[in-house]
C-alpha cells in the first residue's frame, strides 16, 4: 500500500488529534492536513474528495474515532482487481474497552461473502448505508455524481444507498474490514443519543433524500427499488424510534409525529397495508396522532413479548386492551391478523425408520398457540423447489411444553404445539424413478381462526440440526439438510464417490470413480477453498472402468494449499481467531458442470490424519484432515493438532467418558476445558496424550471450585482441548467428534439434581448443555406471566405463615446479611420456616434452610404467603408486600461509590433502573443502616421514607465474634491455604465503562501477576475476588499463588482471613476495617473514575485509611511492606472506623431480628 494518499480533514477538533495530523503529514507526504470550518461529516467528506489528487484509482473514508484492521484495504482492492466490480464492501466490528463484537446492523448482508453481486440479489445490503466500510472505483464514484448531504447527521445512507442501486456489480466480504468506535465516555456519538429530536429529525429526512433520488430516476426499474427500500424503513428504520417516543419527552414526541408521519403520507397506505397487524397499528395510531395510545402498545408489548392479543373465529384480529372503544376507534383492515398467523416450528429429533424419515418437534402459530390437542389438525408438506409437485404426511399431536417455553410470547400456551411425522420418500419419485432435486418442507395447519402455514425449522444439536442421509437405492440417497435454518430434502443421485486417499511425498492422491453421462474429457479436480474463495484445479487420470462407474486418480500436491492458506491468512482480518481452513474437493467437468464427491458411508475408506508441520510446537502444528461434510460429500479440514474424540463411554453422575486419537507419536499434555460462553467460567481436567491414544472423564460438575456441592450454572459449555501452559486467551479449536462417535451423541445424566446433556453441534463439534433446574412448564414465558399475574395474587389470599423468604443476589449465595439474619433467628430457636432463594441450585444451604428455586411455582407462593422477606438485592417488580408482611432489605453495605439517584453521570444511568428503583423502594418495610453515615447516603439515594434500622451491617458480626478464629482455619482449610503464608485479598469494584455486549461487565485486572509472584510468592497467596458482576478468567489461578475465589460463596469469610485487603473503590473497605488490618488502594484509574464514572460519596482521598497506589509497581512493593503500611496510616485508619463504622461491634444481627420482629 505504498502508492495511498490519506487526505485528513480538521473541521474544528477540539482535542489533540489536528496535532497528530500535522504531525504525520510533517514526516509523511503521502499524507495532507486540510483545515475547514465545523459543517458535519458530510462536508468533511466533500471537502476532502475535493483535494484528492488526479488519476486517484479508489477512494475510501474513515471516521476520526474509528480504526480499520491492518489488511482491509489490501484485502478490499485485490477483490476489485480480481472481480472489476465497481465498489467493495465489507463486514463491521463495533469495539469499546471490552472488546469488539459484530455491528447488528452489518450482520445479516454480510453473513456471507458474495463477490459480482448486487442488491437485487442481496435485498438485506438496504441496510449497508455507513460510509466508512467500503472501498470505491474512482471512475464509478464520479461518474454516479452524488456527495454527501451537508448539516445533517446520518448523512451516508443518501449516498451509499443510490451507489448500491447504481452499481453494476458489489463485492461483499463477510470479514470484518472496520472497527467502528462505540463510545463510552465523552459526548455521544449520533447513533446513541436515542431521545434527542434532531436524531430523528436528521434520520427521516436521511430517508427521504434516498426517497426523492429514487423518484427522479426515470428507469422502470427504479419504481421497484423504491418499493424495496420504502418496505426497510417501515420494517426495520422507521421501528428504531420506537422505544425513543416511549422514553422520550415531549418534543421528541412531536418530531416523531411530524417527521415519521410526514414519512407514512409519502410511502402511502398500500405498503402499510402489507404489514402485519402490530406494526400497521403503531402507524395507524401515529398518523392520527394518539402517541398515548401507541406508547400504551409498546409496553403492553413489552410485557407480552410482542404478542398481539387475538380474538374472533375464521378472520381473527388484535383485541389490544388499550384501545378506546376497542374495534370501533380503529379500522378493522388494521387489526387484521391474516398475515401474521405464521406457523413457528421447531424440530428436536430426526431418525429412519423403516425407510421412513421421522421428524418429532413443535409447530404453532403465531399469536394464537395450541393449548388443547385438538385445537389444530397439522400436516407436512413437501414443495418441489424447482416444480410444482406437493406432496403431504400427517402429523400426530405430541404434548411439548417446550413449545410453550421456547415462543417468544407470554400470552398463549402452546403445550399441544407437539408433533410426530413420517416422511415417506417413495413419494418424491416421479412417474415412479427417483429424480435429482430439493424439496422445502413445510408445516401447515388448520384450525378455529382458519389456515396457517409456515416453514419447519430445524433446532441447534445432534439430528435436529444434522440430520441422517439414508440410501433409497443402490445410487440414490435423501439428504435432509439446513438452508437458513430451514429444512430441506435432496433427492441426490450417485455421481462422483471417493474409493481412497493417500499421502505421498507431499502429494494427495485422491481416487474415486464417476458416473456421468456427459463426456467426461477435460474433466479436472477443484479444490475450493471456502474461507479466502480460491479454486484450485488439478487434472484427472482415468483407469480402466470395471463397468459404469469410471475410475479417476487426482494427485494434488500439498504445497499448493497451504500456500493458499498462507496468503489468505496475510489478507484475512480474522486470521488470529480461526483455527482451520477448508477445502471442498468437487469434479469439474469440460462444460462447467459441477459433480460433489461423494463419501459413500455404505464403503470404508480410510481418511487422511496427516501432519503438516509435526515438528512445530503444540498450538502452531497443523493437520490436514479428510472427512464427510453434514451432508455426505467430501472435505478437507487444514486445522490445528487436536486429539479427536472417537469414542464416548462410562456417564455417570460425575460426567462422561471420552477416548480418541491422535495424529503425532510421543506423549504429549493438554488440558479439557468446559467454558461457559456467557460467563466466561472455565473448569479444567488434564489429559495425557500417550502414542496416538487418550481417555479422559469429561465433568459434567464444576471441578476446583470454591462454590460448593452445586451443579454446572444452566447454559451451554464448550468444550475444548488446550496444551498444558499455552495462552488461554488465543482461539483453541472445540473438541471434534470422529464420525463412528456420533451415534453415541446424545448423552444425557443428571448430575447433581440437574440435566447435563453431551451433544454434538455443528455436525461435529462436542458440547455440553446444561439445562435449566425448572422445568418447560414453569420456565415458559406464558407460565411466568400466569404466575406473576394470577398466582400470586391469588395466593395473598392466603392466610400469612411463620416463614422467612430470604433473597441474595447472583444466585442466592449463603452469605451476607440474610445469612446472619438467618443464624441468629435460628439461635432464638423461633418456629419459623427458613426458605431460601437459590437461582439454578447454585447455593450449597446448610440444613436449617429449604431451598427454593428461584421463579418456580412454590418461589412466588412463598413471597406471597411467608410473614418476613429478608433481601440483600432487588426484588421482581411484582412483590408487594401485604398487610401483616415484613420486606426487610439489607442492601450491600456502605456505598463508596454514588449510587441510586446520587449517581450524577447520567451515560450510565439507565432511566428503567431508577423507574423501578422508584416503585421498590416503597416496599420495603425496614431498611439496614451500617453506620450514621449511611443512613443519610442510603435515604438520599433510594429516596427511602420508611423505616431505617441503624444497627451496623450483621454480615460484620463474625468480624468481631469469639469464635471467629476457629470458623477462619475452616475458612482456609476449604481453600487449601498453607498455614505458612499471609492472605491478601483483592477485590476490586467493576467499571460501568467495561459494560459487555451481551450483559455484565469484564475483568479487569492491573496487577502484574508474575512480578508480584516473583517479589511476593514467598511469604504471601493472593486471593482474587472480582465484584460479582464481572466475569472473566483469572490469569495464573491454581499456580500456588493466585487463587481465584470469586465463586466463594461468603464475602465476609474471605475478610476474616485476609491478613491484607487490597481493593479499588469496593464498599468491602467499610466491613474490613472492622478487623484493624491494613487496606491498600489500587486506584490506577482514580481521576477517570472519580470524574467519568462513579465518583464517591465522600472525600475518598481525603479520608482514605490506606495508601493510594497508581501503578502495579507501587502496589507490589507497598504489600512486601505491610508493617509500615499500617504505621502510615494508622491515624487515617482510626479516623476511618470512627467515622464510617460507628454502629459495628458484633451484635448486628440480634439488633435487626429485634427491629424485624417487633
């Protein structure tokens, strides 16, 4: 890329960044600063095409706050020469502190990679209107003739959109070619200010610049390309501003009213007409102007998950329940649910039975359900994709509350929805011979509101997502396959099968035989590989047919591919994550016929292992492997060294049995790793590898955890094989299941009161799905809703019981406040009923106390029936306490940091949050208060009116009680403490900046690990204890040194113990200093946090009783100097306490019990 100019447009930057221009322009010609006046992006953009030097080939933009990675633009423009298209356009990863992660908007017209397409062919690249992920023909942009539309945001789309209808061919790459910024501090960037009205002003009159361009275009063409992008905004544009009128004040109320139904008068009535009845009434109720109404929708939406409520036999339509005058206040063509009564299905197992296939899942439809048996008659039906033949097979009825629990609504029960079908394929023949082709298979149904239809889906493991190919004849087989998550069958004929493989001298020697009545001269091997799209061709030998089938040997020289591989790795911005290449091995014939190889499974062949570079180290040796694809036909995998499951044997309680292979001799050590993808849990069990051969027990329980006798956490676990020593953070391959293991998949056992099941997924990938301890017909979200809306009311008809429903957060731990409560009531020897809430059994309880599972039916009959609820978290917005009953909340401690409504830096507020903090906070009856401080702090920050118990926090008591020694050696003897060493706890808070994408925030630790090990290991373990809402791994855990303690259960037992807390900005300060030992502060981020996130709520450092440390260096050495570290600050420390502790001296809870029961 030596031949680029960047042209770089300062229109008025505020901060630093027109230094670093000038600087790179300075000791750089290729790159020019041009300063200009603020006018928005897109005179920005104008200003420098209008300096770009003469003869420029390509043009391409970047945002100032964006980044690309380093081969995107290689990659962009050795596609253009290749295709000659006149622009490429690429994936996009967002990225903030945590990571990147795919854009949503980029991710559907850039799911697969198209080269010489168009949008006609990709009707989703509607959406591909961002500015910055593509590379553009000079020739074609200056011919097309538009620029960017000046003083408005969103200002990309009225270009890119008219270049994707203008172009003659588009090159679309499914690899991430842009990193777009989301920013997280500072001012919001246009796409996050959601209730500002010029947003919405400026995106509508985006809309509208697209609109009128189409229009002026004369081309007859054009009236169908507006037809197409009018349907994106109503269906997908138009919704974003939805949930911004709802949050939204008064004036972004009235721009939406004005500018989307300015929009709706122009698209005119007959698209809308086309939508389904939820989305044609939200504009019908927009352009007559009755926002209330509309905004009524959305929550009652909100709240059933989208589902329309239905009433009326044969045309039935939405009765919503917030309509004046119901039908009558609206026409009855807009709450007409024809079109959306759409079956919705799902397949859970497939098998050949006599022949047969046989099919057994779920159907319904949508916004009706099936609650009774015989409230639908269903049938399959098989529709010849390319003719007119249909062909049916009758269902019969099946209870699946799994249909229920898996319906995105909450107001229908779909219990009935099951079903059990046999496809017979002798009825896809024509005339009687079977004929090469596909069939979609579809669902349809009949039943009181009239007839429903829709496509079957298949589900996401083992023979619902696989499915079994069987042999009809001799050279005919049916192939039931996934397209788009639909289900197919392909009736294929037996035209090309592999008969062996070899490796010699570096050369594949691939054989089969072909039968083709075409003529088979100029026939040539291709090798496509499917990552970069490059093909490969090879020529072909005949020998000497023994009858019709005619033998060929290909010889394909390894050297070839890994060069491919090597080049596309040079181009492919995802090269560090993926850990194998594929190669499909197809005929070619003279005419451009293409014939797959066939994997006869009724024929053995032995599949090439081969190692390609056996000398590298473990993590860099690669393997070219040969084998089946999902639907029969051959593959090569170029993958990393991995050992390969062949055989799956011994499930017990404990776990399951796994065996296999390996393609290098020697003894070699790895690790089996189950990671929980959500959570980022890992649980490790080593494997040695001996001559080729290895079993292992893979744990279906989590194993070295300080958690307790609880099962796996709910959701799915990878499962992966890693070197002993290598990094955890690079990409490792997932356990792989050799095709002769398949049959043994799945394997299901209970373990520890919980479903764990072993499957395979993705034709041959190993995982292990831990379910859910509530079952389909409590966890549904139809049950849910019955159980809050009617259940428990109901049953606060019931007379009040002597029981305490405690509530923990992060899975109902034994631990804090509650568990004091609970102890101390025990002592008392009161008769009451102890239940206690536990999320997914995730909580080892001792025998004074009954769990309950969290949302199950005797949960919400307990929280409506028992006298005392004592919680330390957020309780459902459903609770409410009733006459008699006692809400005692705990809270966490003293807040450090600003909390509730005191929290000033409103980027991180979420406004529902403090909406239900508003409706819970007058629930509670009683309130605990750790100190005199704390009662003010917690008054202004709930806004709390009730009753404040100041009494100290009884989670503190075991600080201060006689036999606090004795329950510390217990402390340290379930963690496997030396005696020898001294404890340091870290436990830092988490960053409202380090927010996941899918939820909770990330790990972030500063300390350097092994410098602290090297000066420390000695004489001091430290023991890591991130705040509960982050998630991550802890680097080092199990070395001697570091002991990752973030799944024990108490807080307050690793205070006991610690014999130093190092924390940054945790409230776990105020409870530690009740023990006198020294606190240091890692606060490497202090004025970021103090000023961008949190803040505190006292003059932090000021009054801190420790040392504020910046740098991990200060940190290791202030804890190699423990003594004077408390020397130090001993006045601090004392000053501290007296301030902050005043209410603690061990008999807290006694304090509260009194308080809770008088």
């Amino acid at each position: 890329m030596s031949d680029l100019e960047c042209i770089m447009v300062d229109d008025g930057s505020k901060d630093g960044s027109a230094a670093i221009a000038e600087a790179f322009a300075a000791k750089d010609s290729r790159f020019r600063l041009v300063r200009k006046k603020n006018a928005g992006l897109g005179a920005a953009r104008n200003t420098g095409l209008l300096h770009l030097t003469e003869g420029t080939e390509f043009v391409a933009f970047v945002d100032s706050d964006d980044t690309l990675p380093p081969s995107a633009y290689q990659l962009m423009i050795s596609t253009l020469d290749e295709t000659g298209s006149d622009f490429a356009t690429g994936n996009v990863l967002r990225f903030r502190a945590v990571g990147h992660y795919q854009s949503g908007g980029h991710s559907k017209p850039f799911r697969h990679t198209r080269l010489k397409t168009h949008i006609t062919e990709i009707p989703a690249l509607v959406t591909d209107r961002t500015a910055w992920n593509k590379v553009y023909r000079r020739s074609f942009w200056d011919a097309a003739g538009l620029l960017y539309p000046e003083g408005i945001l969103y200002e990309d789309a009225p270009v890119s959109v008219p270049h994707h209808y203008l172009a003659k061919s588009v090159d679309v790459l499914s690899e991430p070619i842009y990193h777009w910024r989301e920013r997280e501090l500072g001012e919001m960037s246009i796409t996050q200010m959601r209730t500002n009205p010029k947003g919405l002003i400026d995106r509508v009159t985006s809309m509208e610049l697209v609109r009128s361009w189409l229009l002026k275009q004369t081309a007859p063409k054009y009236k169908e390309y507006l037809r197409s992008y009018d349907e994106n905004n109503l269906v997908e544009e138009i919704p974003m501003f939805f949930w911004s009128v709802v949050d939204g004040e008064q004036d972004y109320r009235d721009a939406y009213q004005e500018c989307v139904g300015r929009l709706l008068r122009a698209i005119g009535p007959e698209q809308v007409r086309k939508l389904r009845a939820p989305l044609r009434l939200k504009y019908h109720l927009t352009l007559q102007g009755r926002i209330d109404e509309f905004v009524e929708q959305m929550r009652f939406e909100a709240e059933s998950n989208g589902a329309a409520p239905a009433r009326g036999m044969l045309r039935p339509y939405a009765d919503y329940p917030f309509l004046r005058g119901g039908r009558k206040s609206v026409p009855a063509d807009v709450l007409r649910l024809d079109n959306a009564l759409v079956m919705r299905s799902r397949v859970y197992e497939s098998a050949w039975e006599d022949g047969k296939l046989r099919l057994t899942g779920h159907a319904f439809p949508e916004h009706l359900g099936v609650e009774h048996k015989h409230d639908l008659v269903r049938m399959l039906v098989l529709r010849e994709a390319n003719g007119k033949r249909i062909v049916t097979f009758k269902t019969k009825a099946q209870y699946a509350p799994e249909a229920t629990a898996s319906s995105p609504h909450d107001i229908y029960s779909c219990d009935w929805a099951g079903f059990t079908s046999y496809i017979d394929p002798e009825k896809l023949k024509k005339r009687g011979q079977w004929q090469d082709g596909s069939w979609r298979v579809l669902i349809g149904g009949v039943g009181k509101a009239g007839v429903y239809k829709g496509r079957i889906s298949g589900g996401w493991a083992d023979t619902a997502q696989s499915y079994p190919t069987h042999w009809v004849d001799a050279t005919t087989r049916i192939v039931p396959i996934l397209r788009d998550s639909f289900l197919h069958l392909t009736v294929e004929t037996l035209r090309a099968a592999l008969t062996g493989l070899q490796a010699v001298d570096g050369v594949i020697e691939l054989r089969g035989t072909v039968r083709s009545t075409s003529n088979l001269s100029g026939l040539r091997l291709q090798m496509h590989h499917s990552e970069s799209g490059n093909k490969i061709d090879f020529p072909v030998e005949f020998g000497t047919p023994a009858g019709r089938p005619v033998p060929f040997t290909a010889r394909i020289p390894i050297e070839a591919l890994t060069e491919v591989r090597d080049k596309w790795a040079e181009l492919d911005p995802t090269a560090e994550t993926r850990t194998s290449d594929h190669w499909y091995a197809k005929l070619l014939l003279a005419d451009k016929t293409v014939l797959q190889i066939m994997v006869d499974d009724r024929v053995p062949v032995q599949h090439l292992d081969l190692p390609l570079n056996p000398e590298a180290p473990l993590g860099s040796a690669r393997v070219l492997v040969s084998k089946p694809t999902d639907t029969g036909h051959l593959q090569f995998s170029d993958q990393l060294v991995q050992p390969v499951v062949d055989k799956i044997t011994g499930a017990d309680e404990d776990g399951f049995v796994l065996s296999g292979r390996f393609p290098l001799p020697g003894e070699h050590h790895y690790e089996l790793v189950i990671r929980h993808g959500w959570r980022e849990e890992d649980y490790l069990h080593p494997l040695v590898v001996r001559d080729g051969r290895f079993e292992v027990k893979l744990p279906a329980v989590p194993i070295g955890s300080f958690a307790g006798r609880v099962p796996l956490h709910k959701g799915t676990w990878e499962v992966l094989f890693r070197p002993v020593g290598a990094d955890p953070e690079l990409y490792w391959p997932k356990v792989q299941v050799a095709l002769e293991a398949h049959t043994s998949l799945p394997a299901e056992i209970r373990a520890r009161g919980k479903q764990v099941v072993l499957e395979r997924r993705y034709y041959d990938t190993l995982s292990l799905e831990a379910h859910s301890d509530l079952g389909p017909h409590e966890r549904s979200g139809f049950r849910q809703r019955q159980l809050r809306k009617e259940i428990y009311p109901a049953a606060k008809n019931k007379p009040l019981r002597d029981a305490v429903v405690y509530n923990v957060a992060n899975g109902g731990q034994y631990a804090g406040s509650p568990r004091a409560i609970h102890e101390e009531l025990v002592r008392r020897g009161l008769p009451l009923e102890h239940l206690w809430t536990v999320d997914d059994q995730q909580a080892e309880l001792p025998q004074s106390a009954r769990g309950l599972r969290q949302w199950s039916p005797e949960w919400f009959d307990a929280l409506a029936t028992a006298k005392y609820i004592v919680t330390s978290a957020h309780l459902p917005d459903f609770v409410t306490p009733r006459p008699g009953q006692v809400i005692l909340q705990t809270w966490l401690g003293t807040p450090l940091k600003r909390i509730g409504h005191d929290f000033e830096k409103i980027w991180f507020i979420d406004s529902n949050y403090l909406k239900h903090l508003d409706r819970e906070v007058p629930t509670w009856g009683k309130l605990i208060s750790g100190s005199s401080f704390a009662t003010t702090v917690l008054r202004r920050a709930f806004k709390f009116e009730g009753e404040m118990l100041e009494t100290g926090y009884p989670h503190n008591d075991i600080l201060f009680s006689p036999d606090r020694e004795k329950r510390a050696a217990e402390v340290r003897r379930r963690l496997g403490l030396p005696d020898d060493k001294k404890v340091v706890l870290y436990a830092p808070t988490f960053r409202e900046d380090r927010k996941r994408p899918h939820g909770g925030y990330q790990i972030d630790l500063r300390i350097d690990l092994d410098a602290a090990r090297a000066a420390l290991g000695e004489d001091q373990v430290l023991l890591v204890r991130p705040h509960s809402n982050c998630h991550g791994t802890i680097p080092g855990d199990g070395n001697g040194y570091v002991y990752d303690v973030s799944r024990y259960p108490d807080m307050t037992d690793l205070l006991l113990i610690a014999d130093a807390l190092v924390t940054d900005y945790s409230a776990s300060i105020f409870d530690f200093v009740n023990t006198g030992r020294p606190v240091l502060f890692f606060t490497y981020d202090l004025e970021h946090y103090r000023d961008n996130l949190c803040g505190f709520t006292f003059d932090f450092e000021q009054e801190a009783p420790g040392p504020l440390l910046a740098t991990s260096q200060e940190l290791v050495k202030a804890l190699g100097e423990l003594d004077k570290v408390t020397a130090d600050h001993r006045e601090a420390y004392a000053k501290f306490r007296s301030n902050y502790c005043d209410l603690d001296d061990g008999h807290a809870a006694a304090r509260v019990v009194d308080g809770l029961l008088g």
